[in-house]
C-alpha cells in the first residue's frame, strides 16, 4: 500500500504556489500527495509534477470537485461543464504521472433532496449516459476513474458501495471503479467490511478518516476489521487521510465542520499516518 493525504487538510485552493507542503508531507513519511483541484486555472500539471519529484512524492489521485456548475444529472449547461472539467482531469493525469481520478463524479456535493422513482430513474440514466461517454475517453488515456458513495446529508445520489456496482454495471467500462471513505461508510453501510469485500477487485481507491473527520484511529471505526477486509481483497493501492479542520473555510462549510475534532491539521496527518501505517500496512 502507498499511505497519502489530501491537499484540502491544509490548503484550498491547491495551485502552483502551494506545492511547498510537499516538502512536509514528505518528511512525515508520506509517499504521495492527493491533489484537489477546485479549478483547472489553478496549476500546471507540469509543474507540480516536478515539485513532486523534487520531494520525492507521488500524486496519489486527482480529487474531483464539483460543485454547483458541475453536475452529470443537472442541466445541459452543468453536464457539459462537469464533462469538460472531468477530461482535463484525464488530460492532467498523465503528466502527473497520475492513472486515478477520484471522488463523487456524478453529481454537485450538498445536493441533496427527495425525488420521485421516475425522477431519479431519469437522473440515473442521465449520469450512465454522461459517464459513458467520459469512461470512454478516460480508456484511451489509460485513466481510471474511481465513483465514491457520499453520505445522505451530502448527496441524495449515490450513498453505498452497492449504488456504485450498479452504476459500473450500466455504463459497462473498465475505467470505472469503487471508491470507498470510511467516514461515508461509517454512515450509510451496515458494515463498512463488508462492503469493502464486496467491492473485491474492483476496489480503487481508499479513503481512511475518523468518525467524526478526524484522525483515523483516534475513533469508534472497526480498523481491524477494515485492515481484514482489505486484505482479503488483496487491496494494494493507494490509503488517503481525509480529513477536515476549520481552517480551510470553504471545505468546513461543505463538510459541516463546526468545531475543532484535533489540535492541529499537523496531528491528524502525522497520527494518521503512525496508524494507519501500523494497521493497514
């Protein structure tokens, strides 16, 4: 397993300017970076690649963002904007040295209501229709793409592992994969070893964070059990501490961060890491 963390536990936006926390994650022990992006504007592939090299760091996965103006089940105008976003993403993986592109692809996070069968049958087949196509580019360029389950207070769409078996049953590419958060699972499975083994091999992509967005470990979560479950897979990729503070305001406002879980960013990454290393590896 590689152990990373994502870049929205201490900066947000990401971009050229802040590739200086390479340098201390490194330090730490970390063997790559989760690269969040929040704008296309904000970096060059390029160059970041090279502040990874320069640390000695790997790019994890580029963490897809969407947002209000990007939506697969939204209006023409928000699909078309998710579809261009998610092909740059596709476009910036390569130079990265990057082959996953992760997070809640299908839909805007905070999106969250009550929809009639008909209505969410025709949202489904709209995400399948738009996935298709972007799945399709993603295989020429040797990209996969790892769907994540949110929890109901932040998606209305897609909350379990089984919703993400579905979705890559219908649109029927091998670019598309599982991307599992044990906070989200914490949430929305009745037991979050389980779904790991049913996700099986198509597993691609892990996330690890406390209960409440903290440090991973320093919660109620069954690791042991989960530290089974992903062997019994034979998961052997990417681990990302996903955690949230207050001081990145416009990620504690989407993730409903009101109060301080742990001293510091600095602790959750680097007790996280100590953990995780120790159970998972």
């Amino acid at each position: 397993m590689k152990f990373g963390v994502n870049t929205f536990l201490f900066v947000s936006p990401f971009t050229n300017d802040t590739t200086s926390i390479f340098q201390q994650l490194k330090q730490w022990g970390f063997d790559s970076a989760e690269i969040a992006v929040e704008q296309v504007s904000h970096l060059d592939p390029i160059y970041v690649k090279s502040e990874l090299d320069r640390y000695g760091l790997t790019c994890g996965a580029l963490c897809s963002v969407t947002g209000p103006d990007r939506d697969l089940r939204g209006t023409p105008e928000q699909q078309q904007t998710c579809t261009d976003y998610l092909r740059w993403l596709i476009d910036a993986a390569g130079p990265l040295g990057c082959s996953n592109i992760i997070g809640p692809v299908y839909s805007a996070v905070g999106r969250a209501e009550s929809y009639s069968d008909k209505e969410r049958q025709a949202q489904w087949k709209l995400v399948v229709k738009n996935l298709k196509k972007i799945c399709r580019y993603a295989e020429k360029k040797g990209v996969t793409i790892s769907v994540e389950p949110l929890n109901r207070f932040e998606t209305d769409f897609i909350n379990t592992c089984d919703q993400v078996l579905q979705l890559i049953k219908d649109v029927g590419s091998p670019a598309l994969r599982v991307h599992l958060d044990t906070f989200h699972m914490n949430i929305e499975e009745k037991n979050s070893a389980a779904a790991i083994r049913k996700a099986g091999k198509l597993l691609g992509h892990f996330h690890a964070c406390g209960c409440d967005r903290g440090t991973p470990g320093n919660d109620h979560i069954d690791w042991k059990g989960i530290a089974a479950a992903l062997k019994s897979v034979g998961y052997d990729g990417q681990v990302i501490i996903e955690s949230f503070t207050q001081d990145i305001k416009m990620i504690a406002k989407a993730a409903s961060i009101w109060r301080k879980f742990e001293p510091s960013p600095d602790d959750i990454a680097r007790n996280g890491l100590k953990f995780l290393k120790k159970t998972l590896a």
